[in-house]
C-alpha cells in the first residue's frame, strides 16, 4: 500500500520531516529533488531521527541527534558506534509533486 504523505515543496532540501504512515513513524529527507524514507526510531536509543538530526547530503545519510550514529537512507544499515542494528527503509517516489511512500519497510 502506498500513501501520499506531503507535498515536495513542504520539505527544504538538507532536511528531515516526520510523518506517519499507515501508523509507522518515518523520517522523510529531501536532498535536492530527491527524497528517501527511513524508520525514523533510531534503532540504539528509541529517538526520533528526524527531529534534530542532521542530514548528511553528500552521504546521503542521516544523523541521530542523541548519540551521533548515522543511518544510510538506501539501506537503513548504521556508519558508527552505538547503533549497530539498521533501520527499516521504505520506497519514497514524487508523483505531481506529492510525496509517495510504501507502508512496507525492508531492513538490509
């Protein structure tokens, strides 16, 4: 199942934005036209991710603000120490404008 969740243009490229979908909580990052969607639960501390970390462009990859650890936005998989564990990543098209996302997350 797939859910319309935003509109592009609600989200500043280099930044991350909370949503919810079918009851998940996910973190949605735009860097440039693009966007990616990931668990937004950081898998060491029960943090949000998206709320206050720091999205990494060039990496594509987005810091936990609690304890550093950055999470890949392709593959959900941790860079550093303490998370070791990844977190789900969700398929997140644009279509007119409006921001995609599956419900169904895989962990790699």
């Amino acid at each position: 199942r797939v859910s319309i969740v935003c509109r592009l243009d609600e989200i500043e490229s280099g930044t991350a934005k909370k949503v919810s979908v079918d009851g998940v909580a996910v973190a949605l990052v735009r860097i440039g036209d693009d966007v990616y969607a990931i668990g937004d639960v950081c898998s060491h501390a029960n943090v949000s991710l998206s709320d206050g970390g720091e999205v990494w462009c060039a990496e594509k990859q987005l810091e936990c603000p609690k304890h550093g650890s950055a999470f890949s936005l392709t593959t959900g998989l941790p860079n550093t120490f303490p998370a070791t564990q990844p977190v789900p990543v969700f398929s997140a098209s644009v279509i007119n404008g409006d921001i995609h996302v599956s419900a169904k997350g895989s962990v790699s």
